[in-house]
C-alpha cells in the first residue's frame, strides 16, 4: 500500500486520537506503485444509522426521487499508472490527461497511454511523503496547462504551461504561486477552474499535526487556504475582484475561503457550480464541505478549532461553517478523498449525487443534499485500493485514481 501518508499524514506528532494503526504502518514506497494488485471489488461497506438519511425533508425535489442505495455501478480499469494523483480534459479533447506523482502528466487516448509525456516534471519534484505532483487542470480554452506540486525543498509551486499539439511546453513555464512549507505534510495542492472561469487552488495548514502555528484561523496566511486567483489578469496574476478579503489589512487577498486543514481534493458542481471541498481531518472526523454556487467566498470552515462537527482546539470561530456531512473513523477509515457531483448519463440514477472516498477503505460512496442537509448518503458497494483521487471526463463521467496505479471508469453495474 503507497502512501497512507500522503493523505493521513498525521500519525506522529500527537493528535487528539491516533490515526489507525493500519495507516500508520503503510509508508510510502515506490514498489507499491509497480506492482498494483487492485481488484475492483472492496470489503463490505460499512454503513452506519448515523449517515444513512439524516435530516431531509425533500421528498419533493427532483434529485431526492432517486434512491441512491438503489444504483448499481461498478469500476471497469482503463489504464494503470505510477501513483495517479490527479485527472483533467480539455474542452473539445477526449484526451484524459492523468498526473503521476512522480512528475509527469501522461495522456490516454483511445484506451492507452501515450508514450510520451504531457510535461515531464521528475526532475522538479520528489513523490515523498506527503508531496510530489499534486494536481493539473486546463486554462478553459484549453491552451495553458497549470501544474501544482512540491519542488524538490518541499514547498509548493504553481506553474503554468503553454500547450499546443497534445503538449506542454517546459520551456513556456511560468511561476505563478511559490508557499513555503513548514513540514512535509498537508500540502493540498489541488487545483481546479471555477465557474467563474478563475483558477483556485487547495493548501493545507502547513502540517504538522493539530496546525501548530495556527495557520487555518490565521487570514495573513495562504497556509490552510482555498485560494482564487486570475492567471490572465496580470504578471503573475491577478487578484480576482470579488476575492473577501482583498480590503483587509494583514489578510492575503488570494484567500477565497479559509479554516481548512488538508483539503486535498475539491471540486466544482459542472451544472450547479456548487463547490464542494473534502478536507481531511486530524484524528477524529473526516469532512465535506458544501457551498451553493457563488456562496462560498469568505466562508471559514473552522479548522483548528474544529474538526469536522466537534470542537477541536477552542469555541467555534463566529463565522464558522460546519461541514455538510461528517464521518469518523469507525470501520478503519482515515483520510476522506473527495469527488464530483455526478453529471454524466451512463449512470442516470447518479445524477446530482456527490461522490467521494476513503483513502483507506476505499469503498466508493455517494450523497445528495438538500440545503444543508444531507438527503441520502450511501456506498456504492463497489471500491480499490488506497483512492486518492477523482476524475470528470468532457462527458460529466467519472473516474477513480489509486495511487497503487489504477485508474476506474465508473459504469453502470
Ligand atoms: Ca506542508
Ligand atoms: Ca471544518
């Protein structure tokens, strides 16, 4: 098993409860990644009373009609990797470009694997710990590539790529963010296109354990942070207008939400434009947050002093946002890995569902919201091993990333 660490990344250092013993024990190491054993199949869901139907009362809407626990689906591989971390499309290319956390962007085309890579960025990056290459996505006409992963100190870099015929140019490369970091883990990492055609960008506390310089709470910061920034505005880039705290004096104006721990995958509803950010917890729950479209902006989910919905290391924070859904650790999970909304129509009982995972159980599972409750949420009774990731094809298809090599269609079962 590759990497428990790259999520968990708090077995030392002495958190309010230990990680499971079955995380601590799983270093990372590079033979995992060479000899993937995956099966699509996972060990039983565990199902607690606690997630299942909580609140909703919206027998009425549209999406509620579908009983999730109903859909079958099932994982078909299509290709297998070194240590997947991270999946983007290009509009009007059917091109699945896949990030290896060892540095390079691979393509599949027609079910195989380029040759030759996207961009090539081994020479930049180490895939230790908690760090490596981290995350890629599009500019949305497709012509820049953004590459976002920890150089070879361990601190963050965001790039941007010109691509042009099925490449990038390494020569083209722009730096557009450089974050210290303090310690090896928590680095997020992700990045994403928001609707508002903006790039956004996860980091996590810094690491650590129990962010010990208080980085979440702290606005001065981009440590603990969802960040907003418009990569054409200017050199660099731009500060996007509506960021909330650009009038702030001390605050970062990058910040676009804060109080987050490791939120190391999120996403964007492709027809709500909701966004969604799975933020992974310390020792005691892992949590998702939820924001309609365009309510995000200034919203503070709480870490250090909470975790998920308890309170961790003080009184909630006055404009404190709870997580939509939590769950502990009970049924040896450790470390949530977040999805997409579910736009695709191979699976139409699906759709307007949320999906995400569990680094270590790896079972594949599903909810709908209703306001700020929680409607429906379910397993999908089907699962890998060790997934840290998601991807959204063109079509609003989706896919699952292990980082032990494989990467899942998710079809209908
Ligand atoms: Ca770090
Ligand atoms: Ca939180």
């Amino acid at each position: 098993m590759a990497g428990a660490g790259l999520l968990a990344g708090c077995a030392s250092g002495g958190g309010p409860t230990a990680a499971p013993s079955a995380a601590q024990s799983q270093a990372v190491s590079s033979s995992a990644a060479a000899a993937p054993t995956a099966q699509a199949s996972a060990p039983p869901a565990p199902r607690s009373e606690s997630e299942r139907r909580t609140g909703g009362d919206g027998e009425d809407a549209q999406q509620s009609q579908q009983d999730l626990g109903a859909v079958a689906v099932d994982l078909q591989e299509v290709a297998s990797l070194e240590q997947p971390t991270a999946m983007a499309v290009r509009q009007g290319d059917d091109t699945l470009f896949i990030a290896e956390r060892t540095g390079r962007v691979v393509a599949l085309r027609n079910g195989s694997v380029a040759e030759q890579a996207v961009l090539d960025l081994s020479e930049q990056t180490a895939a230790e710990g908690e760090r490596g290459l981290l995350g890629i996505v599009f500019s949305p006409d497709g012509q820049t590539l953004y590459a976002s992963y920890t150089n070879l100190d361990g601190d963050t870099r965001l790039d941007a790529y010109n691509f042009a015929e099925g490449a990038a140019d390494p020569g083209s490369r722009r730096q557009l963010l450089a974050v210290d970091q303090p310690f090896g883990n928590h680095n997020g990492g992700n990045v994403a296109i928001g609707p508002d055609d903006l790039l956004y960008l996860g980091l996590g506390d810094g690491g650590s354990a129990g962010d010990p310089q208080a980085n979440g709470q702290n606005r001065g910061t981009l440590l603990g942070k969802l960040l907003r920034i418009d990569p054409d505005g200017g050199e660099p880039y731009a500060i996007p207008e509506g960021n909330p705290f650009v009038d702030e004096a001390d605050a970062q104006p990058e910040i676009y939400a804060y109080g987050l721990r490791n939120p190391w995958r999120f996403s964007f509803d492709r027809d709500a434009g909701d966004l969604w950010i799975a933020d992974v917890g310390q020792g005691a729950r892992e949590e998702i947050d939820h924001a309609p479209s365009g309510q995000g902006a200034g919203a503070n989910y709480g870490w250090n002093l909470r975790e998920g919905g308890i309170s961790y290391s003080g009184p909630p924070p006055q404009d404190n946002v709870e997580p939509v859904f939590d769950y502990t650790r009970d049924g040896g999970r450790c470390s949530v890995t977040g999805g997409y909304v579910y736009r695709g129509d191979a699976i139409p009982g699906l759709r307007g569902a949320y999906l995400f995972s569990d680094y270590c159980d790896g079972v594949i599972r599903a909810l709908r919201v209703d306001g700020r409750d929680v409607d429906q949420s379910v397993s999908l009774d089907v699962g890998a091993p060790a997934v840290v990731s998601f991807g959204q094809d063109n079509d609003g298809e989706l896919y699952v990333l292990s980082l032990e090599g494989p990467v899942y269609r998710l079809v209908p079962g």
